[in-house]
C-alpha cells in the first residue's frame, strides 16, 4: 500500500478562531492506481493533497506513506520526501519566466546534486516524451497554455517520483489542451504511474479509474468509475 490516511484533520486557528478543515479523513491509495479526489472549492481537497504531497501537516489523524509515518518526520524529512518521492503539476504551472523549458524541467534535479550532463539528457528526454523537443530553449511566456502544462508534467516527472499530484491541471486551458494533457496522466498511469488528481470538474475527474468526494471536509462518496472517460488518442508518450 502506498499511503494510508486515518481518521486525518487539519485546523487553521487565527487568533481566537479556529476553522476545521478537514474532519476525520480515511481512505487507501495503493500503488498504480489513479484517483481523483473531487470537491466544490472550500471542501478541503487541496488542504489534503498539501498533506499528503508533504507540503503540510495534519493536525491530527494519522497519514503512513510506504508504511512510514509521515507525522513523525521533521520539516526536513519532509522536505526531502518531497523531493523524492512526489512531482506536483498546478493549474499556474509554476514555470520560471527567466529560465528555458530545458531548465524549468530540470531545475529540481540541482537540488538533488545532480550532475549537469545527466540533468540536461534527462531534459531531453522528457521534453521528447512531451512533445516538446523543439521548445526547449524557449522561456515559459513563448508557450501556449497547453505547452506550458506538458511542461510542468515533465518537470514533475524528473525525479521518478513514487505518486504524481495535479492539482486543477486542466483549469486554465481550452478543452482541447486539456485533453491533451489528461491523455498524457492515463498513459503515465498505464505505465505504472501513481495519479492523484484533484478537481471540482465531474468530467475531469472521471478520467481516473476511481473517485473520492469530499464536502465540507469529509469524505461523503468514494467509488470506482463505471463509465471513465478515455483518452484514446496516443501522444508523443507512448511512441
């Protein structure tokens, strides 16, 4: 099992209020699958995908990653799980505007103490798997919305990481970009790619091969998908 949430909570207090987040959060997510966890906005899915890509801690509850126990480790710990073990794709994208596509992909794997020609054959390789080859000296504000998504999905794959996260991936793109870019997650998951994505969208999340409902920080549904969606089309992924 790849991670194991129980009875998971999160409190924000400011001054004298608190407010609860998420309110005793369990489910399981094994390794290989693709899930959606789907809200309206305010229903805590972006606090608990914060959690579990170590980028926050839960309040109480209890959140086991690889049968490691995520609440006992440090903000450094943390930090370094982050780096290794999970690649986030946002609806901003969070490219740098200073820097080339080749070095927005590549920029965690200097963190990682990677040496210089293994980083930029790695680029290669994933702006290749991308279809983006042709765009690697090219900075972010020369890219379409579409191109710039792909991007932020080879930048997340870099590291190999253990589970990839987009959050929103599809949000600021026209409906055929963002089925470019779901086609590209069903081809990592059937490569074996672990898939969290969050979204308020019914029809995005049915992309995944089950769903988690949250509302008002609680899980309320939590199901396999009947009827998926299916990107038939191949990309430049699997060829």
């Amino acid at each position: 099992m790849l991670i194991k949430v129980k009875d998971l909570k999160k409190d924000y207090t400011n001054g004298e209020v608190t407010t609860n987040v998420l309110r005793g959060i369990t489910f399981n997510i094994d390794k290989g699958e693709f899930v959606s966890i789907m809200g309206p906005s305010g229903s805590g899915k972006s606090t608990l995908m914060h959690i579990l890509g170590f980028l926050d801690k839960c309040t109480l509850g209890e959140y086991f990653f690889e049968d490691e126990d995520v609440s006992k480790l440090s903000d450094d710990e943390l930090a370094e799980r982050r780096a290794k073990k999970v690649g986030f794709i946002f609806q901003s994208f969070n490219l740098l505007p200073s820097l080339t596509l080749i070095e927005n992909i590549t920029l965690p794997l200097i963190y990682s103490n990677v040496p210089s020609d293994k980083r930029k054959k790695r680029g290669e390789y994933l702006l290749e798997q991308v279809g983006l080859s042709h765009r690697a000296n090219y900075n972010p504000n020369k890219l379409s919305g579409g191109e710039k998504q792909r991007a932020a999905i080879a930048r997340a794959l870099v590291n190999n990481p253990e589970v990839i996260f987009a959050d929103e991936p599809t949000g600021n793109l026209d409906s055929k970009s963002g089925f470019q870019v779901m086609k590209i997650l069903q081809e990592l998951n059937e490569n074996g790619n672990t898939i969290i994505l969050v979204t308020h969208e019914k029809y995005t999340a049915e992309y995944a091969k089950r769903i988690i409902n949250i509302k008002d920080g609680l899980i309320f549904n939590d199901y396999e998908v009947k009827e998926r969606q299916i990107a038939k089309e191949k990309t430049e992924l699997t060829k």
